[in-house]
C-alpha cells in the first residue's frame, strides 16, 4: 500500500488528466466489483482510458508497485495509447515543432510559455505538463533536440534545458539548481502572475490593502517570529482549551504533557518561560482525577501574582499572517512551534526522544480544533512514531509529516494563493537539502535537512519584532488584575452574590422553612403589597448573611429602628400573613414582637409599630448581628440543655458529699 500511497502523492498535480481511486478487495463487501474487474490478487494496477465503456475491465500496469517512476512513465504510455480523440482535460503530449511554437504566439495571449528540451527517450517534458495542468497562465511543451529550428534558433546545448518565454521579452534559460523533473515544476509554479485553476491572484503589493482587518506586517521568509510562537500558546491555552469546561481522564493527562514540555523547551521570554513553569509546577502538584478550565485560566492569568510572570494575550501572527484572516494564522504557528520544540530539545541535555512527539500528539488528539487534521495526524502518528529512537530522528519524522500535510493540502480552499503548500524547505531557502536519485527524481538530502533545521529554528535565530514590551504586558496583566478584584468586590447588578444566589436569598438562608406552602398565599398578595413597594423610598440595603456582621450605616438609630428600616420591604410582604406567622413565632409571649414600620421616615429613637400585624419571620438583630427565629429556637434549647447538665452535676457532687459524711458518722 505504501507504494500506491506514493504514486498517488507523486502524481496529485496531474488531475483531472488523470485520477487515482482505491477499492480495497480484502472487504467482502467489495468482492463482487473487483470479480467484475478481472482482480484476482493485490497489489493490482488498472488503467482506464478517457470515454471508457461500462463493461471495460482496464488495463494492467506491470511492473513493481514500489517502483514509482516506472509506474509513473507506464500511466503517460497509456494516455498515449489512446485512440478516439483527445480528452480536453487531458494537455497536449507530443513534441512541438517551431511552426507550432511560432502559430502559438499569433493566436494565444498565454502569459508564459516554458520549453523542455529534452531527447526522445526522455519523459522529464511530459511529466512537467502535467505537473503544471493545474496552474494558469502558462503552457509547457517538450521539444526533441531532433527540432533543429527551436534549437539553433534558441542555441540550447544541454538536454536536457528549459527556456522560458516571459511577456514582453525573449526566450531565457531557467534557471533551477539541479536539470530535473522537481526543480523545472516548483520553479515554474512559483512564477509571478501564474497560479492555481480556481484561486484568485494575490499580488503581495495588495496585501497592504488592510485585507485581514489588521496591518500587513512585513517579515523575512527565512526566519522565525517569536510573535508567532507567543501567540500560538495564546490561542491553544486560551482558546481551544477553552472549549472543554472541565478537563478528565485522558485529556488532562494530554494537557499535562503539553503543558511539561512548553515549560521545559519553549525558547520565550523569562516572563513566559516564568509563567509556563508555574503552570506546569501547578498541574504537577495537582492529584485531582478532574480539572475545571476557570481554574487553569486563573493560573494562565497570574492570578495568584507570581513575580514576572505574563503570557501576553491575544494573537499577533507575522510569519504565518495570511491574505484573508481564514488562511494560516494558528495552523502555520503551531507547526512551527512543534519544529521548534524539537530542535530544542536536541539542544537540551537528558531530553528523551519521543517526548515532545508523544506530547504533541495526545494534545492534537485531545484539543486540536480541526477534527480531521488531528484524525491525520494520528493517522500518520500510529504508522511509524513509536520507531523514532533518537532526537533528530523526531524533528526529521515531523519535518517528514509536515510535508506529507503540504502535499495533500496542496491546492485545497485552504491554501492561501500567496503562500502556497509546497515541499519545504524550498531550493532557495536550503539548496543543499535537494538532489536527484540516479534515475533523475527528486531526493531529499536528509544530513543537509537536519542541519537546516536547527539553524532555521534555533532560539538565537528567533526575531523579536512586533512583540509587545515586558514591562508593559506585566503593566497591563496588574491592571486587568486589579480591575478585576474590583469587579468582584461590587455588588452584582442581579442582586446575585459572589456565590451565585440571590441577595434576598441570601438573607433567608435560615428561613427555608414553609416556602414551598406559603408560595400560593404569596402569589395571591402580590397585587395587593406591590403598591406599598413602589409606595417605598429607596434606601441602602444592609445584607446579612448567615452570621455575618451586617455593613455599617450612617444613621444612629435604635436595634428596633435599625431592623424594621432595612427590612421593611419583607415586613410589608408579611402583613398579609399575619395570623398565620403569629402561630409559628418562637418568640416569648412577654417579649415584645418587632412591628414593621409604615411607609413614612421612621421617627430617630422611637420604636415603630404597624396595624397589619407582626413581621414575616421576624429576625432578632443583637450587636448588629442578624438571628432568624430558628437562631434563637436552637439557643434556647442549648440554654435549656447546659441548664440540666450543670443542674445535674450539681446534684451528683452534693449527693457524694452527703455519702462520705454518712461513712465518716459511721466510723
């Protein structure tokens, strides 16, 4: 399968002239379609001509199916077979002659025009037309060194060469490092004005255009922004982790790791650093099976004020900025990221080889938002990363993948037309990492790579531009602490408390009692105390909670005057419940009862009475301090209790001594 998976990668440029589907005859439910096509064993190659008939079984490739240049040149051999006239997907094969190269300049206003001189046996022109099928504004042609016109005319002595036409000029040889297959394609599709069949022309002057709703930053190609790694970890800890309220199970173990290995091989900031360590110091010390994200947000926070600490928030992409706020952006950061990590940590002494992979992987598995790129992520995880042995052996095999992504991304709506996925790293960043085999395709030079990868993403390479300074985000994190603390400390505008119920809730804790029986009554009096409310002046509300000491006011009034004017709100809702409330009072019957208070100013050191009756479960209010009638019950009986005991022991001890008198008599 891993040669089929090849040729598939290698031929992906050439559709729609040619396309690749699998059916897997191993199933049974596929037994009777691969009987119909004469298969009798796998691996097996068929080939099917344009405007074939229903009944046509195809054509078998022969040969290895791990030999993908041979594969390769049998499926041109097909198309070339082909009898009936030929299909428009498919572009012209056959050599071009000077007439033809001349009519073609007369009739088309095509932008480029790239010449592949080459010998007859040679399919290295071929195979660059149909690398080049999907790009427009620019056709490509093979030309034999048998046209004695194109080549004198042009005075090409290699083959084989590529000439390229460019608009307004004469023919130029392209310039490319190694004569072959890969370079002459990757050049070409890098041409300026020549772009993929269905994106639209994205000149980097445009860019400027404030097309991302933000300024274009201009960056260097060739380097690494620690901006975007700072806001890479912005947007993972603070956006998609976000999206999982509480953390279990074996995505907390995820989180933890990733967490581990930010702290110990992510090159930032001390304050960063400071912060990631911390964090990691926390969920380390953690034993809890679960974790809430309020509490990992708290700490991504610097709630708790650890000195010189601060992730600065929000995103900042600069390297990895795309022309529409939809291309790149946190993709781009987190590959990057990922290189980075593993080059740091074949800097660091002690470093295990597949610990950043492992980390990295369970936190696409568990938190990475694009569902399917993290389905083929682990697809690629579970083929080969359990094999990685040694450091550079990890940021080769990511290095790998990351280009597997490329090719199978490559002309997807993801793409962004001005930063097409291409293989990395491209000739002009590391023109020693490529080379061709003996039979003239594409080689990565793997040492030359590996030493690419530790300059390019090494911490003393990493540019600091357009990040915010230290001492401002610490200023700005103390002020977003304070304003916070503030927030916290005034009263909900709900009439909630801190813990979420509300204010007149929170003065009735101990009055539960009979709600759910009084609900009806209550409905029924509404229409009748509502008036008497709106009828009340606003006043400040002291709240008491439970055993709280209730908020100082400013006015001197007498306890009585102090209860009935804070509450007399609850006092006119219990007016209507007189009787029923008066049966239930705990109070003593030669202790007077607190009154609610009409709705005029309440007279300074005068008790206050009302006509209606008694207050609705009333509260006592000693030393500013609020008991509900259920408080005092309890004191009672505790009073009564200590009363018996001490009574008790009273009569113990008088009754001993009254016994050792007796013996003493009696001696």
């Amino acid at each position: 399968m891993e040669g089929e998976r090849n040729l598939a990668r290698d031929v992906k440029e050439w559709q729609p002239a040619v396309q690749m589907a699998a059916i897997d005859c191993a199933d049974e439910a596929n037994t009777m379609t691969c009987f119909r096509f004469g298969i009798k064993g796998y691996p097996t190659l068929k080939f099917f001509h344009a405007y074939s008939k229903k009944g046509s079984k195809g054509e078998n490739l022969k040969g290895s199916t791990h030999d993908t240049r041979d594969l390769r040149r049998q499926i041109i051999n097909m198309m070339e077979t082909h009898q009936e006239s030929w299909p428009p997907a498919c572009p012209p094969l056959e050599p071009a002659s000077k007439a033809e190269i001349d009519n073609l300049f007369e009739t088309s206003s095509v932008g480029y025009l790239a010449l592949v001189f080459e010998k007859a046996n040679s399919y290295l022109g071929r195979e660059v037309t149909l690398d080049l099928l999907q790009y427009e504004n620019i056709t490509v042609r093979r030309v034999l060194d048998t046209e004695e016109g194109l080549v004198s005319k042009l005075v090409v002595t290699e083959f084989p060469s590529c000439y390229l036409y460019r608009p307004g000029g004469n023919f130029s040889k392209l310039s490319v490092l190694i004569e072959a297959r890969s370079f002459y394609s990757y050049a070409l599709q890098r041409l300026p004005g020549v772009i993929r069949t269905g994106k639209s022309l994205t000149l980097m002057t445009d860019l400027h255009k404030n097309t991302t709703q933000q300024q274009w930053r201009p960056f260097n190609r060739s380097r690494v922004y620690m901006a975007d790694l700072e806001s890479a970890l912005h947007y993972s800890l603070r956006v998609e982790l976000a999206a999982h309220p509480v953390i279990s199970g074996d995505n907390l173990s995820s989180l933890k790791r990733y967490i581990s290995v930010l702290a110990k091989y992510f090159p930032g900031r001390p304050m960063v650093k400071n912060l990631l360590q911390s964090v990691n110091a926390w969920l380390t010390e953690r034993g809890d099976s679960e974790l809430l994200y309020s509490s990992l947000q708290d700490m991504l926070d610097n709630t708790g004020q650890i000195p010189d600490a601060v992730l600065p928030e929000g995103v900042k992409w600069v390297g990895c900025q795309g022309t529409q706020p939809h291309f790149r952006g946190f993709p781009c950061s987190m590959w990057t990221l990922f290189h980075v990590l593993t080059v740091q940590a074949i800097k660091t002494p002690g470093a295990q080889p597949l610990q950043v992979l492992q980390a990295l992987r369970a936190y696409v598995h568990s938190f990475f938002g694009c569902r399917a790129c993290a389905s083929h992520f682990e697809t690629m995880a579970r083929e080969d990363m359990n094999r990685v042995s040694g450091l550079s052996t990890a940021a080769l095999w990511l290095w790998y993948r990351h280009n597997r992504v490329n090719n199978r991304l490559a002309g997807d709506l993801s793409e962004d037309p001005a930063f097409p996925k291409i293989q990395w790293p491209p000739p002009e960043l590391c023109p020693r990492c490529h080379t061709v085999k003996r039979n003239g395709d594409h080689s990565w030079n793997q040492e030359e790579v590996l030493k690419f990868l530790k300059e390019y993403f090494s911490s003393e390479r990493l540019l600091q531009d357009y990040l915010e300074d230290e001492a401002e985000a610490l200023r700005q994190q103390r002020e977003k602490l304070e304003a916070r603390r503030e927030q916290e400390a005034q009263p909900r505008p709900d009439g909630k408390e801190e813990g979420g119920a509300p204010a007149e809730e929170a003065r009735e804790g101990g009055e539960g009692e009979g709600e759910e029986e009084e609900e009806e009554e209550q409905g029924e009096n509404m229409a009748e105390l509502q008036p008497a409310r709106e009828a009340e002046p606003r006043r400040p509300r002291a709240v008491i909670v439970g055993l709280k000491p209730a908020r100082p006011v400013e006015e001197i009034v007498d306890l009585d005057s102090f209860v009935n004017t804070h509450y007399k709100a609850k006092a006119l809702k219990a007016a209507a419940l007189a009787g029923r409330l008066q049966r239930r009072s705990l109070q003593r019957k030669d202790e007077p009862e607190l009154q609610p208070v009409q709705p005029e100013r309440p007279q300074s050191r005068h008790r206050l009475e009302d006509e209606r009756g008694p207050r609705h479960k009333g509260w006592v209010s000693l030393l500013n301090v609020g008991f509900s009638s259920l408080d005092v019950s309890l004191l009672v009986l505790l009073y009564c209790v200590s009363g018996l005991c001490l009574l008790a022991m009273y009569l113990y001890f008088r009754l001993r001594v009254r016994l050792r008198r007796a013996k003493v008599a009696l001696s």
